[in-house]
C-alpha cells in the first residue's frame, strides 16, 4: 500500500474517529480498536496483517497509538481522493433505506443494526455508549446530521 498525502478534511475525520475512540481524553487510542477504526474505513484485514500494522506503528510498543502514529498508519488506508459530497451521498442512501417512510430520522435500533452490520465485533455496551453519545437529547432516535457525525467523525 501506498502513502496517501492526507486533506485537511481527511486529517479531520481521522481525528475524529481517533477522538471518537479515545474515550478517556488520553491522546491515545488502544491498539485493539485500530482494526475496527480501519473496518470503518473500509479495509478489514487479518488478525496477522493487523498485528504486522501494529507493530509497525506502535513505536513505543505501548499497546496504545498516539495520534501521529495512528495518522502515518492510517494514511496506507485512505483513499487518495475520497470525495466528501460522494462519501455523504452514500451514506444519505444508507440511511433513507432504513427511514422508510422520509421522517428525517431513524430509531436508534435501526442505527444499532447498521453498526453491528459494519462491525459484528462491536460489544452490545459499546453501541449503547454509541448511541447514547449521538442521541444526547434521549429521542429514541437518530437523525441524519447525527447519523454523518457516527459514520464520518464529523
């Protein structure tokens, strides 16, 4: 894989995803979310490949990433010219699947069944935190900016 030169919005969804993750504040995130972070991004990898990749960048062999060496390992996995309008257009077409009849949101069910068919490995607690993050007002449900903040970091 080749080093991808990253935007400034890639920078920012990086940083989201990593922020998303390091849910203590810590500037660090757990090498064992990596896997997932690179699912989201689209590339699933072996356990082997993902352990080679780890070990690559966990410099200090902490166990844990620290953002600029989730970045340099990251950047082999973005897409060179990932299209922002593209990317939210897909994701709209996700999300209209499951808001069937145009109310401008979904049940926060259905948003937990569109993650678990992302990433079957995400813990049934971790969705709750999920959920409970992006659906702050207690609703019951997702609309689609807070749907795009989940699946882009944005």
């Amino acid at each position: 894989m080749e080093k991808v030169e990253l935007s400034k919005d890639q920078l920012k969804v990086l940083k989201e995803a990593f922020d998303a993750f390091d849910k203590d504040k810590t500037g660090s995130i757990p090498t064992d979310v990596v896997g997932t972070i690179l699912e989201l991004l689209g590339h699933t990898l072996s356990e082997e490949e993902l352990e080679d990749v780890i070990d690559e960048y966990d410099e200090d062999e902490s166990g844990q990433l620290e953002f600029n060496e989730f970045v340099q390992l990251a950047s082999n996995y973005v897409e060179p010219e990932e299209d922002y309008d593209a990317l939210r257009k897909e994701l709209r077409e996700v999300f209209m699947m499951y808001d069937k009849e145009a109310k401008g949101f979904i049940p926060v069910d259905s948003f937990k069944q569109i993650l678990r068919e992302l990433d079957g490995a995400v813990p049934e607690e971790e969705l709750d935190d999920i959920v409970d993050e992006i659906d702050a007002d207690g609703s019951g449900t997702v609309d689609f900016e807070e749907f795009m903040e989940v699946m882009t970091g944005e």
